[in-house]
C-alpha cells in the first residue's frame, strides 16, 4: 500500500471504532425506550450492513495483507456481536428480557472487536513507517508476507500472480548528466505513473537504486502482459521536468516471471531478474517474460 493509503486506513480505523462505541448507545435506546434500533440491527446480515461491516468488506484486502488471521478473527466476531445484540433486541422489543448469555457475548465480542482495531492501526502505522520518503511506495520489508497472502488468495480463486521487475534505463546517465537530484525527480515522478497505471489491489514496491518490484493478481497470465505493455506505454509518455528546467523522457525494461504453486518468492524474483537482463541485453524499453521462452517482446 502507499503512504497515502496507509494514513486514509489510519484514520478510517478511528472513525470505525468510533462508529460502533455511537452503534452501543442506539442499542441502549431500544432497551430503555423501546424503539427499533433499526435494519442494521435485527436483520440476520447485520454485520454487512452496519457501517463498518460496508466498510471493512470494502477493504478487506488491506486487513489480509496487514494480518490474514486477525482479519478472519476480527470478522468472525463482529459476526457474532451483531448476533448477540439481534437476541437481545429483539426479546427487547416482544417485551421479553434479554438473555444474560447474549449480553455477555455482546459485551466481549464488542471489546475484542475494538481491540482488534486498536491492533490493526499499530499495524499500519508500522507498516506505514517502512514507505520509501522518496518514491512514497513501500520497501521490500513485507513483500514475502504479502506474496504470501495473494497466492493464497490467487490459489482459492483460481487466479494467477505475476512479479514485474521494473528498472529506469541509463539511470546512471541522468545522475552524471544532471546530477542526483534529478534521478530522485525521475525516481519520485516513475513511482507517481506506476501508481497511477496500477489498479487499487496492486502493489509497487521500491526494490532498491532505481529498481521498482510489481506484485499483480491476474485472472489469467495474459494479464502480466497487458500489465506489462500499459506501464511500458505510460512510462514512454511520461516527461519529467527536472529541477533547472530540462524536461527528460524515461524508458524502462521490465522483466515478468509467473508465480508456480509451491515455487519461493525468492525463485520467482530471480527469474523476473534475469527475463529484465535478458531485456536489456536486447535493446532496452521493453518487456520480457520468463521462464518459458524469454522472448523479447517490444509492441
């Protein structure tokens, strides 16, 4: 995830938090007065329908790549303390008293739910710590976990995950051309376009110099090629204003390697590594894939 988004999940833990302490009083309402607490309430989807449910449904790919087992935990029992507080409203509203074994479900499922939370926040404030300053993408200390979560995820869905190594070509040359401040204005603006090329549950990484590492989740492995060829077209038409005016176009190599069902992370990176040597051997601006054939390909 980037910088921004990490801060904006941040921030959506409070207000979630917040929204199930205001959610107690609506059902102190309905004990005291009598009153329905509404849909989101009684209905047997309630946990969907609630405002957090809606919310963390919507972001639930952030949870599993935070922690894939607290995420499960955490649904769970939101889950069950709406299935608590249904019990007691509804015996509330036939004029029955509630059940003293839903309301203690109640009272400890909505404390593990705000403990939950409370744990997810460190965790992304951590993680938000590890974003590279310049790039604003995150550093490569999570990549194993997250492939970890997403061949998980692309194996139950039947789906295919993809590494893209990515590298700036003559990156060298604009430093000792123009000097370093304008390779962190070309490293700063490329990170900007992959941002922008890649969908919402697609992660860049900044793998280190002038290298960016892909991680993709595709329904098929054409999609590593049409990932490929629209990161490669967006870069071509990119123009980087450099600090004293010069404006310097940016092509890149890139090198593709599919992830095989019980093949390393590791593994898998090495041969992303040598399809984006193989591209540059020949010719640069392009995209190869690997293993099969590392044929060059430049559309």
């Amino acid at each position: 995830m980037s910088e921004i988004l990490y801060e904006q999940f941040s921030t959506e833990l409070d207000a979630a938090i917040q929204s199930h302490l205001e959610w107690s009083r609506r059902i102190l309402r309905c004990a005291v007065l009598r009153t329905t607490p509404g849909p989101d309430v009684l209905k047997t989807d309630a946990h969907i329908l609630c405002r957090f449910g809606v919310w963390f449904i919507k972001n639930r790919f952030i949870f599993d790549e935070l922690d894939a087992e607290k995420a499960r935990a955490l649904d769970i029992n939101h889950q069950s303390m709406h299935n608590a507080i249904r019990h007691i409203c509804s015996d509330v509203l036939e004029n029955q008293p509630g059940s003293a074994a839903s309301l203690s479900t109640f009272e400890t499922t909505q404390t593990l739910l705000i403990e939950y939370l409370s744990q997810f926040k460190t965790l992304s404030t951590q993680l938000g710590s590890e974003i590279d300053p310049l790039t604003k993408l995150p550093l490569r200390h999570r990549l194993e976990q997250n492939f970890s979560i997403l061949s998980k995820r692309a194996k139950r869905h039947s789906e295919v995950i993809a590494i893209l190594m990515i590298d700036i070509d003559h990156f060298k040359s604009i430093n000792d051309q123009y000097g370093h401040a304008a390779g962190d204005a070309v490293l700063a603006e490329l990170a900007a376009c992959l941002k922008d090329v890649l969908r919402e549950t697609d992660q860049a990484y900044r793998y280190g110099g002038e290298e960016f590492l892909v991680l993709l989740e595709l329904p098929t492995a054409d999609g590593a090629k049409i990932a490929a060829q629209r990161m490669l077209a967006a870069i071509r038409a990119l123009s980087v204003a450099l600090p004293d005016g010069v404006v310097v176009k940016l092509t890149v190599t890139i090198g593709v390697a599919l992830a095989v069902d019980g093949v390393p992370m590791d593994t898998i990176i090495h041969n992303a590594d040598q399809a984006l040597y193989q591209g540059k051997e020949a010719g640069r601006d392009r995209f190869v894939i690997a293993p099969a054939s590392l044929q060059t390909m430049k559309p």
